[in-house]
C-alpha cells in the first residue's frame, strides 16, 4: 500500500499532520460517469476525487465502488427530485498538483454543485481555497486530517475529524479497563514521532498515562525491541500507527513471542480484516465515525443490498472496508441536503450549503454517530460506534448506539 493512502487512515499523523507517498508506481487515472438511468431530468452533477491507485495485493479503495454504487442506487429509485445523478469520479494517483487539476477541471468544464466522498486525505488542502472561494461544498471523505474539515466553511464531514478521533483513542482505551497507552508508527516521516507526542497531552487529558513512543520501520525484519520496550514501560494498551494489517501482525507476533500482549488500537479506517488473522488482536479496539460495514442493524440493510448489486467489494479481503460504508454516508448527506434545502429541481451549490446548515444532530437513519453544521467554520463531529474483535471476529459491544467525547 502506498505511503499516501496509508496516511489517510491507518497512521494518526495523518489524522493531525497530513504525510507524503511512500513513493511506488501510481496507476492510470480514472475517469468514470455514472450513466443517468431513468428518471428523464436534467442531470445533477456531482464530482468526487480521491487517491485510487492499486499498488500492492488485494488493496483496492471500497470508497470508489461504494460512491459509485450509491449513485446507481439513487438513479435506480427515481433520482433526487425527479433528476438522475451525473457522478464523476477522478483518481488524482496520489499528486497533489493532479488533485487541484482535477477539482478545478470539474468545477469549470463539468459545473459540478458538490463533490461528494473526496478520499484524497491531506491533498485537498491544495484546493480548500479555490472551492471557498467558488463556494462549492464538499461532503464526506478521508476526514481523519485537522484541516480543512473542522474549519473550511466548503467542507463538512461525515463523521469524527482529528481530535475527537484521538479523544476516542484514550476515551476507549479508558472504558475498557487500560490505564497505560503506548504508539507504535512508523519511522519513515519525521511527522510520525510529531504524532507520537501529539498523542501524550490527549491521553493526560483523558485519564490514561502515556507512557511510551516509538518509531518502527515498515521494512524490519523484526520489531521486539520494540516490543520489550513498550512492555517495559508498562504500555497495557498500543496505538498501532502502520501502514498494513500485515505489518501490525508482524508487530504482534513478535510482541506475542515476548510474552507481551497488549490490547491493539487500530485508528480511523485502518481496521480491515486483516486484523483478524492472529488471536494477538483479540480486544483490538477501532472507534468508527460510521456504522462499520459488518454492522447488522435495520439502518444497514439498503447499503448492502447496493453493494451486493452494484459492486465486487468483497467485505471478507479489502484492505479497508470502512471506505465503503464513508463514501456511502457522504452519498447520503448529499440526498438529506438537498431535502432540508427545500429545492424542487436541479440543486444548486448554495441550495446544497442551505440544506447543511439545518443539520442538527442529523444520524441520517442510523448511519453516523450526528451530525451539527450550524457553525460552518466549527464542524468538530465527535460520536463513534466502538468495534472491539472478540475471538477473532468483529463485535460491537454497543450495539448500533454510538458513543460521543465530551464537547470540547
């Protein structure tokens, strides 16, 4: 998996400080349309961009397909007032100049009203300007960076940003019974040991010591060093801020081997079935912004009938299958929108700006923990579904009620 994609959502530097690629082969670029089944209206057009290149195994992006299928879904079921949804989607291979080229392209030859499910992570700090500026929101996507997502007035997200993120980290950790933490990311940005100390003051706040942070190579051979220091500093609980499930078992089985079994916190879209293939990730923890994509609540049920019909997302292998479940919140966002603004045609991008500012504590049928856009320049959105494995397997203790930080 490329560096880029990583730092979107596994490692927490991402969350606070944004990363650069590891640096591996990009692919082509994509360009897809959805064709606008019936109804007959004039299209809405929508465009999404994010970093979609397949670099290594079976990593491949759910949030693309997902977009993709909610659009299919939505033109399926008689459009958004009558009108069928142009989506577009366009893979900026992980560049950020490729990004704003894209944003701008869709902005001013296709005059699309919003982007929805924008999975670039810290790229899109290099066209949070330009879409203020032409006043053109953005709904959902990789959200787990500070900015623009708190503070942009064009960006709202679909769920937790980087601080209540981080407070949930201590804040589960707390509740489940660890009262020492400890990181683990990598060595290859100077940013992840930023991450590491960033970690510290939250954790103090929270009422769980943080007693170690270390930094790992993704290339190692072997980590318990690492391992017998995290032990010996009496870390119960280990943030792990990697790039792959792969590389986290590695960690673990070293650890394991050392008599050292900590309890796993796998941060923002990270967790993936990969986590599941060692007993060592028994009590692993994940805070997600939305109902994670095993969930069987009633709330569940339309989004995996889309998946099944309209993708190959194959739940049991993708890398990170909470992509999938984001871009399809963000899809509904944009539905609940248009809804609030109380337009009857094509929407414009105020008419979308109108409808979010009437979200007030808005769950979207279940599907997210609630959102508040009153304030479009404080959209710090702070309630999670816990996911904890038990016995190898997914579980959520809390069923499909989310938990929330304390306002700040």
């Amino acid at each position: 998996m490329k560096y880029g994609r990583f730092a979107r959502t596994a490692l927490l530097v991402a969350l606070v400080f944004g990363a650069a690629a590891y640096g591996s082969a990009p692919a082509s670029a994509t360009q897809r349309s959805i064709r606008a089944a019936k109804p007959s209206g004039s299209p809405i057009v929508i465009g999404s961009v994010g970093t979609y290149s397949v670099t290594t195994g079976n990593f491949a992006d759910a949030g693309e397909p997902a977009i993709e299928a909610w659009a299919d879904w939505v033109n399926a079921h008689g459009g958004i007032n009558g009108h069928p949804i142009k989506l577009i989607v366009k893979n900026n291979m992980n560049n950020e100049a490729q990004a704003v080229s894209l944003v701008k392209q869709l902005v001013q030859q296709d005059h699309v009203v919003a982007f929805v499910s924008n999975e670039d992570g810290s790229l899109n700090t290099g066209y949070a300007t330009y879409l203020q500026q032409q006043n053109i929101p953005v709904l959902g996507g990789s959200v787990y960076t500070l900015e623009p997502w708190d503070s942009n007035p064009m960006f709202f997200p679909q769920g937790m940003t980087a601080i209540p993120q981080l407070t949930a980290i201590v804040q589960s950790a707390k509740k489940l019974g660890y009262k020492t933490i400890g990181s683990l990311a990598c060595s290859e940005s100077a940013q992840c040991a930023e991450a590491n100390a960033f970690l510290k003051p939250l954790a103090d706040k929270g009422g769980v010591q943080y007693v170690y942070g270390g930094l790992v190579s993704s290339t190692a051979a072997d980590y318990t060093a690492s391992c017998l220091a995290a032990q010996q500093a009496g870390a119960k609980s280990i943030v792990l801020l990697v790039p792959t499930a792969a590389e986290g078992q590695t960690i673990a089985g070293d650890c394991a081997r050392q008599g050292y079994k900590p309890a796993y916190i796998i941060p923002g879209e990270a967790i993936g079935p990969g986590y599941l293939k060692l007993a060592a990730f028994d009590n692993g923890i994940n805070n997600a912004p939305t109902q994670p994509w095993f969930s069987t609540a009633p709330d569940m049920k339309t989004f995996h009938e889309a998946m099944k019909k309209y993708t190959n997302i194959n739940f049991k292998t993708v890398e990170e299958p909470m992509d999938a479940v984001d871009a399809w919140v963000s899809g509904l966002m944009f539905q609940e929108a248009v809804k609030l603004s109380g337009a009857t045609g094509v929407p414009t991008s105020q008419d979308i700006l109108t409808g979010l500012s009437k979200f007030n504590d808005q769950t979207l049928g279940g599907m997210t923990g609630g959102l508040t856009f009153n304030d479009p320049t404080n959209k710090s959105e702070g309630c999670y579904f816990t996911v904890v494995i038990k016995k190898q397997q997914f579980t959520l203790p809390g069923g499909s009620t989310p938990s929330c930080v304390p306002s700040s």
